[in-house]
C-alpha cells in the first residue's frame, strides 16, 4: 500500500527543509545566513523535508550544480502556510501557483524507492520571497555530512550511516 507521509526534523517553532545548490549559491547564503544573490528571489526553489529524497535527488551532492546540500531551518508556520496552499503539479492545468507540491517515492540509502511517498514543496513568487525573507531562521551547509554518510554506504556500513542519518518523525499538520 502507498501513502503519503512528511517526514521531518522538526521542534515546537522550526522545521528542517534541505535543498543542493552550486557552491557560489551556497557559499553566499551560507555566509550571510539567508538566501543572497546568486540565489534569485521570486524563481521557483524546491524545498524538501526528507533528508533521504534529497540525497537521492542530488545524487550525494555530486550532480552539477548540485554540489552542496544546505539544511534550512524554516518557520513551521511559513511551511505549514505552503502545504496548505499548495497546488498539486498534477493538478495544474492553466496558470502557474506560486506553491506546488509533489509526492515522490521516499528512498532507503540506495536510493531503491519505498512503499510510501515523500513531500516537495515548490516556491515561487510570492512564496518564494516569503521562504526567503520571513521564513527563514537559519542555513548550514550538511554536504560534509552527505558525504560522510554517503561513504558509509558505498563501504556498506549501512548501520553506521543509518546513525549519521538526520531524525525525521511524522510531521503534524
């Protein structure tokens, strides 16, 4: 049976959302603790609370222009305001909302999908600058940690990168 679930890292106030970007966009946002140019405000960004449909869809911080894998602590009240105004991409038939959200297969470490999707929450617009300039509460590069973890799999020491992992629980909404 399928179904879907957010999985997340989160406390009372925060949530952890993750995103690959090249390293000028990294290294810039990292250093002044949000999102600077290059980023473009307003452009459609991709946030994703899973820590393993990220690595999967970066290919372990090594696909180009994806090099470095950024935890952005957000606002669950900015993340929950995006789920519930999302607009399913399946469901766009004219026009273009400013949040979409998709259901991918959540992945185990090879990347292998499970029996249960995982959320992505697209920003643009409005939202997008919202994710940028309310939203967020703090950025720190993780692509040491991708890395390591990453390392662990491919000597298939899958117990110590299932330690390594970020804790995601089931999120409320």
């Amino acid at each position: 049976m399928e179904y879907k679930e957010i999985r997340a890292d989160y406390d009372d106030r925060h949530i952890t959302v993750y995103q690959a970007y090249s390293p000028a966009i990294a290294d810039a946002a990292v250093a002044a603790g949000r999102f600077v140019p290059p980023f473009e405000a307003g452009r459609m960004t991709w946030i994703k609370p899973s820590f393993r449909w990220m690595v999967y869809r970066c290919g372990w911080a090594r696909k180009p222009g994806q090099e470095r894998v950024l935890a952005v602590r957000i606002t669950r009240d900015g993340f929950d305001r995006a789920v519930r105004d999302a607009v399913s991409s399946s469901a766009i038939t004219t026009g273009k909302p400013d949040i979409r959200v998709q259901w991918d297969p959540e992945r185990d470490l090879h990347h292998q999908p499970l029996d249960h999707r995982s959320i992505q929450i697209g920003l643009a617009g409005r939202a997008s600058d919202a994710y940028v300039h309310e939203w967020t509460a703090g950025i720190t590069d993780i692509t040491p940690l991708v890395r390591e973890i990453h390392g662990h799999v491919v000597a298939g020491d899958l117990d110590r990168a299932r330690h390594l992992l970020p804790l995601e629980r089931p999120y409320p909404l």
